[in-house]
C-alpha cells in the first residue's frame, strides 16, 4: 500500500465526473487500500478516488473514533432522501475550510462493496453525511458549492493565495 497525493482546491481536475467502475479486480483492492492509508494518515472520515486523481466511482469512508468502521462503497447512488439536516464540513481537499450546509436527514443508499457484492442500506447521521459529501465528488461537486457565490470566491482567494505561499 502507498499514500496518494490529494488534489487540493482550485484543482480543476477535482471538477472531472468519474465513470463507473465495471471490474473488480486486484488493482481495485489496491486503490481501495491506498486510499483508505491516505484517509486515515490525513485524518480524514472520507476520501473519493477523485481527490487522488482516479476518476471512477468509488470512495472510502470511515466515521468511528477508533478506525473500526472501515466502509468502501463502489458505484454508490442514492435511492431515496428524507428530511434535512445542518451539516459543518470540510474537506481534505480545501484544508482550512469549514462551513455549515444543509444535507438530507436520512438516505437510502446502493452501492457495491470493494469486491463488487450489491448492497442496499439505509444511513443516517454522520455516515449519511459522509455519503452524500463523497458522491458529490464522483460529480465533479465540492460542499463549498452549496454556499453562496460571495463566500465561494472568498474561499477561492484564500486557497489560491495558500497555494501561491507553498511555491515559494
Ligand atoms: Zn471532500
């Protein structure tokens, strides 16, 4: 296993829509697992193959304390929505960045698991959180999206100007 390199925001590859993953092979496993180092060494609850530059749908979560909650979900899609919920987030790819949106309650989820078995599950609370954040990524969608266009660009300086201090 490897650590990957994350995309950091304005990143425009961060912007690209991943396809579907049609083939659960060795590499797949690999990915998963260099993706689940590279959470859990930034210290991240999720991490989606499109913030280290691998455009298929796949992301990998893990909201516990203590690490036990390992969860790949591979082609995720939410089915169903229900109620709305205030949510503070960031994102390991806009470091520094924490801003409060609105995301649904509860979600009915599909997805397959790292070796391709189908499962349907019904999330709430951080999980659900976790989910629709990751899926937005595979859609080229980042959660400071949501805010309004006055504050995006606010962000956008800041991250630009950070990135600027980090060349020189
Ligand atoms: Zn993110």
């Amino acid at each position: 296993m490897s650590l990957r390199d994350i995309l950091i925001y304005p990143d425009e590859r961060l912007r690209e829509i991943a396809r579907p993953v049609d083939a659960f092979e060795p590499e797949l496993s690999e990915l998963v697992g260099d993706m689940f180092e590279t959470m859990y060494q930034e210290r991240g609850i999720g991490l989606a193959a499109t913030q280290i530059d691998q455009h298929r749908r796949l992301f990998v979560a893990d909201v516990s304390e203590d690490r036990s909650g390992a969860r790949a979900f591979v082609n995720p899609e939410i089915v169903e929505r229900a109620g709305s919920v205030e949510s503070e987030e960031g994102c390991l790819s806009i470091p520094g960045v924490n801003e409060t949106i609105v995301r649904a309650e509860r979600i009915l989820v599909r997805a397959r698991d790292e070796k391709g078995k189908a499962f349907e599950q019904e999330l709430d609370g951080l999980l659900a959180i976790c989910f629709q954040h990751e899926l937005d990524h595979l859609d080229g969608r980042l959660f400071i999206d949501y805010l309004s266009p006055l504050k995006q660009q606010r962000i956008r300086k800041k991250m630009e100007k950070a990135l600027r201090r980090e060349r020189v």
